[in-house]
C-alpha cells in the first residue's frame, strides 16, 4: 500500500486483502481484538497456510466469550492456540482492532448494506492511542484455557439459560441435576465471572458477550 496518507478508509474484506496483504506477510506481531472470528477473515487463513500463519511470531488475541460456543470456531482457537498463539477471552465491550507490529492499525466499523468498513492507520500517535486500548483489554481479559475450565466447571451456558428462562432457583436446580445450595453457589460464582453485581447485570453482560 503506497503511503498517500496516515489514515485510510477501505470498504469490504476484499478492498482491505488487496491494500493490507503485504503487511499481514511480513507482520511479525499481531494483536487481535474481536467479537468473533468473522470480523478479521482476512487474517485468518485457512488449512494448510493456517499452521505456519503464527509460527516464528508474536500473536495475541482478545474475544468475546461467544466464540466458545461455537465448536468450529471454539476449536479453531485451540488449534492456534496450540501453534504459539496467545488467546485471551473478556466479557466486556471492545473496540475490533488488528495491530500489525506496533505501527499499522486496522479498525473495523460497522456492516453497512452487508459490506463492513475498514479504517488502516499509520499515523503514529493514533496507532499508539489504540494499542493502549487493547493493552488494556488484554490485561483485563481471561486466557483461553482458564475461561474454557472455569466456565466448563460451572456449567455456565445451562445457568445461563436458566438465569434468562426466569425460573425459580428451586426449578433451574432441579433441571440442572443439582442442589439449591450448588445452584446458587455457581450463580454467585458465575457473576463473579462476568463481574456482575446483580444476575440482571449478568444476564444483561452475557447477551452483550453473545453468551445469549
């Protein structure tokens, strides 16, 4: 991408490939943030590319807890995972980002007529002011493996569910196979988890984390 400007607006996957593909070549850092792994497509490769694509690199990733509930995506995770990629989940909103060895930074907006838009930004304070951002989500976020044990232990999706259902903790105890006591202990904990103060709050923190 010939540099015309600091800041570049791109329309869809294709126009961003074409502009940003020589950059993603050469990366040797990555940081990821997303809701899911549809946003950044562009940046993930499929088989047998995909193997070597975090070899020999630093990547890191943050995601929405809604990735993991999805076995395809959830296993792409682990899969890059297991190659040297650092994976961490948060429950909270973030800004969907891609920084390319600390000085290109990739915005993704919102989907307009099915088509997203894209912002590439080489200006250096700003790409600064963004990784700051992520940093900051990075810190506050879960790794992959203790976020999958803990929600896994706690059976979260199924309380979840429950939590949303409206049901009385005696009936979602006796549809989930458990005690009261289990019951409400695992909500108590499970709204640790989503760093909830009421179950409200955590209803409304797993829909905004697509848990719901």
């Amino acid at each position: 991408m010939e540099k015309v400007t600091d800041v570049v607006m791109v329309r869809g996957e294709a126009e961003l490939f074409e502009r940003t593909a020589h950059l993603f070549e050469v990366a040797t850092e990555i940081s990821c943030a997303a809701r899911d792994l549809h946003t950044w497509s562009v940046a993930h490769p499929s088989a047998p590319e995909r193997e070597r694509s975090v070899q020999g690199m630093t990547v890191r990733k943050v995601y929405l807890p809604g990735v993991l509930f999805d076995p395809a995506l959830a296993e792409h995770l682990r899969f890059m995972a297991e190659n040297g990629a650092r994976i961490r989940i948060t429950e909270r909103e973030i800004n969907e980002t891609i920084i390319l060895d600390r000085r290109i930074a990739i915005v993704a907006g919102d989907l307009v007529g099915g088509v997203r838009g894209y912002t590439v930004i080489s200006n250096p304070d700003l790409v600064q002011g963004i990784r700051s951002l992520f940093e900051a989500a990075w810190h506050g976020a879960t790794d992959l493996e203790s976020y999958q044990a803990r929600f896994a232990e706690l059976g979260a999706r199924e309380i979840l569910e429950q939590l949303g259902s409206g049901c009385k903790d005696e009936t979602a105890a006796r549809v989930l196979g458990v005690s009261l006591r289990t019951y409400r202990r695992r909500v108590a904990e499970l709204m640790e988890l989503l760093g909830a103060s009421s179950r409200f709050q955590a209803g409304a923190r797993a829909r905004e984390a697509g848990l719901l």
